[in-house]
C-alpha cells in the first residue's frame, strides 16, 4: 500500500508532479495516437493511389473480350505483378482461374474478409502475416463499357511491409516518453522551488508563532503584497498586537496584585507581633479563668497562630511571585536535618523515619526544612498514623517519601493538592491550614530544580520529593 505524503510542503510537490505526469502521459498519448493515425494514413493512402495508378495502365485485355482481343495469359500477369511490385512488397494476382504470386505471399495469406470486400471496391487492411506487420491493398479491376463500368474478374492483392512505419513509430514512443520524463523532471524542479516559494511565508508564520509561544510578544513579520498569504500575516500582527497588550495588562494587574498581598502580608506582621505578645500572657493565665472565658481565650489563640501562620505563608509565596526567593547551597546531612524538623514542631514521637546517617547532599537547609515540615504536617493532619519518612540517595539525586495511612486524598483531588488555597474535601475546617503548605513546597523543590509528586497509596497517600545533586 503506498502511503502518502504527510507533509504540507511534500503533498503540495507530490500534486503538482502527479499533476505534470498525468498531463505528460495524456498529451504524449494523445499525441502519439495522432501520429500513428497520421502516419497510417499517408501509408494508406499512398499504397492504394499506387495500386489505383498501376491498375489504371493495364492495356492487355481482360474481362469480356471484345472481337479481335486476345484472352490473357501468365506473361500478362507477370507483366502486370512486376508492375506492382517493388522493394519489400509482394503482389498476388488472380485471374479467370489463374493465380500468380511474385513474393512470398500467397492467395492463402489474403484475409477472407479483405478477400469478400475486394469483389466492390479497393480495400486495405493491416494484419500479422508470418510474423510481421502488412498493409494489405485489395482491389478488383473494373473495364469501361460504355456508360457501366464492368467487373473483369482480376483481382489484385498488394502487401507493403510497415516495418519502416513501425520502425518510426518506436522512434515517436521513444522520443515521447524522452519527453515525457524531461518534463517531468523540470515539473519537479518547478514543484519544488514553487513549494519553497508558497511556503517561505507559512514558514516564517511558524517561526513568529514559536517565537510568540516563548514569550517575545513583539514578533512582528513584515507584509508583501496582496494575496491571501499577505493577509494571514497582517492577521496575524494584528493579533500578536493584541495578545502582546493583553499579556501587558494581565502582568500589571499581577505584579499589582503581588505587590497587594505582599505589603498586606508585611503590615500585618505589626499587629501580629502585637497580638502574639498579648496571647502569650493571656495564655499564661487561662488554666486559671472560668471555663466559658477560658474556652475563649484558647479559640482567639488558635485563631491567632493561624493567622501568623498564614501571613507567613503569604509571604513566602510573595518572594516566589516576585522572583526574590534564592538558595543558599550547603552540606546537609540529611537525618539530622529531618530529625531536627520534627523536633521543633514536637512531631518526633509520631513519625518514622528512616534515613542513613551518612547520608550527606548539598541543599538550602531552611527550604528543606520547609519542604519537610509541610509534607509531614499535612500528613499528621489530614492522615493517620503511622506517618513513615524516608530518605535516599538515588543516581541522580536525593529521594524523600512520605507517607500516611488515612483514608487517602479523593482521585478527582489529586490534580489538584499542589493549587493555592486548595483543601480536599468540604469537610475540613478553617483551622485546618492556609491551603498554601503544599504550593510552597513543591515551590522550594522547583527551586532547587526538582519536583514533587503524589500518589494514592492503600491505605493512605505518598508523596515523593526528588531534589537533584547540587
């Protein structure tokens, strides 16, 4: 089966040459057909004005014999076959039961149709005798009397040899088919420098949509003429424009609103302070308050930690908006440095982990603590116990799974556990997190050029940290 071509550019030359071939073939055939026809023809027609010419110089009686005519005879016949004999050809005559043959031809070798129609008129026919091609004359001599014309019963049967006719015929198909593939040929050339010419500007279209695509919103492409292709790039400008002053737009009231959230997040952390003093006193003293304004006290603590909790976050994430945020590389052993995040937060007796203590990588120790602390964290939280840590140097970098054994994040969720503000399920709480812990550390491991993946365990969920050598 043959496949075609895929390509624009290859399709466009595979038409045109298909195109050029059937116009060459239908014009060399055609071509050759009236050739041949032509060529037949003059053959034809020379033969019977030949045979017509030699017939008409016939003086030796024949057919009904007038007082004083002598009755024919083979002399007159040789006579006459000489007459219209010559190179290549072969005459047979036949006459009031008389047959002479001056050739190799025989009366044996006269087609019977041609033989039938000879009894009215002259005739030809092209047939294969003995291995060749012949155009065979067949004519039946008529004698005035008078006003009618009458039959004589001579018939002549003349055979010319068409091998010079066929022989310029190969030449023809020779020459055609020569033709024929030069054509071709320049049809080709013409298709492919045609092809490269239509093209340019499709071309220069892919080039100016990539370069938009990587982000120079500037692309411009000059216009020529006006045909349609001149019309697709003005079009094209015209929406480059257009998205080169959306995109504009859109990165202002981005970078504004950035710049909202960060300087929010910062005057914030006045106040915080200030509250965070004060809720540290009032916790001093709320084992000693009556139950209703001591249950009060611990909510506004709780809310207040959240609060801290999230202005941090919110600032964290302002640094990686505004590119800011950068690494500080150095050798880490990677126990101690695990081990070390559970015990600050108190979370030593509830995980696991498992770690080589030689295990040393180059990493921003904080950004790692981070990582760590939010994938932990939001196992404890959101999981169940047992909470498994561990770490492993892999060929190209540093390995760190966690694990939980709870009921798992929903399938239509997971897409989604490393978006902003996402928390799977309606069911949680507000204290339950910013819903910024995970977006901030696939963030920190996206700048230590690595990645962090999530998959649905049973029971329980996985996540996988991979953090390449430094």
């Amino acid at each position: 089966m043959i496949r075609l071509p895929t390509g624009f550019r290859a399709r466009l030359v595979f038409t045109f040459t298909l195109v050029a071939v059937t116009a060459s073939v239908l014009v060399a055939t055609i071509g050759f057909e009236l050739a041949k026809a032509a060529l037949i023809k003059r053959a034809e027609d020379s033969a019977v004005d030949l045979v017509t010419r030699e017939l008409n110089r016939i003086s030796f009686p024949i057919g009904k014999l007038r007082p004083g005519e002598a009755a024919a005879g083979a002399r007159e016949l040789s006579i006459l076959a000489q007459s219209l004999d010559g190179p290549g050809r072969s005459v047979v005559l036949e006459y009031s039961g008389l047959a002479h043959a001056d050739g190799p031809m025989t009366m044996r070798d006269v087609p019977n149709e041609l033989y039938g129609r000879s009894k009215r008129n002259i005739v030809t026919q092209r047939k294969v005798v003995h291995s060749e091609l012949w155009l065979i004359v067949g004519a039946q001599v008529y004698r005035e009397n008078g006003e009618t014309p009458e039959a004589t019963g001579l018939r002549a049967f003349v055979f010319f040899p068409m091998r010079d006719d066929e022989s310029q015929l190969a030449t023809l198909r020779v020459r055609l088919t020569q033709g024929g593939a030069a054509i071709v040929l320049i049809a080709l050339v013409v298709a492919v420098l045609s092809a490269r010419r239509v093209l340019l500007p499709v071309r220069r279209l892919s080039a100016a949509a990539q370069a938009l695509g990587q982000g120079r919103l500037d692309t411009r492409l000059p216009v020529h003429g006006h045909d349609e292709l001149a019309e697709l790039t003005a079009r094209f400008n015209d929406a480059a424009a257009a998205l080169e002053l959306s995109v504009s737009e859109l990165r202002s009231l981005e970078a504004m609103s950035r710049r909202f959230v960060a300087d929010v997040s910062h005057e914030l952390r006045t106040p915080l302070t200030a509250m965070t003093a004060v809720a540290d006193m009032l916790s001093e003293e709320a084992n000693r308050l009556p139950q209703a304004p001591a249950e009060a006290v611990r909510l506004v603590l709780s809310e207040i930690e959240r609060l801290r909790e999230l202005v941090e976050h919110l600032i964290e994430i302002s640094r990686f908006d505004a590119g800011t945020a950068t690494l500080n590389l150095e050798p880490v052993n990677v126990a101690d440095a695990i081990q070390d995040c559970l015990e600050v937060r108190g979370w030593s007796e509830e995980v696991r982990v498992n770690a080589s203590r030689s295990l040393t990588v180059s990493l921003d120790p904080r950004r790692f603590d981070v990582i760590v602390a939010n994938l932990v964290g939001n196992a404890l939280k959101h999981g169940a116990a047992p909470v498994m840590v561990n770490a492993r140097a892999t060929q190209n970098g540093l390995e760190v799974k966690v694990r939980d054994h709870g009921k798992g994040i929903p399938p239509e969720a997971m897409p989604h556990v490393f978006d902003r503000f996402f928390k799977a399920g309606a069911g949680r709480t507000r204290s339950q997190g910013s819903g910024l812990g995970l977006a901030i550390a696939r963030a920190n491991a996206q700048l230590h050029g690595g990645t962090i993946s999530v998959r649905e365990q049973n029971p329980g969920t996985l996540f996988t940290v991979w953090l390449p050598h430094a």
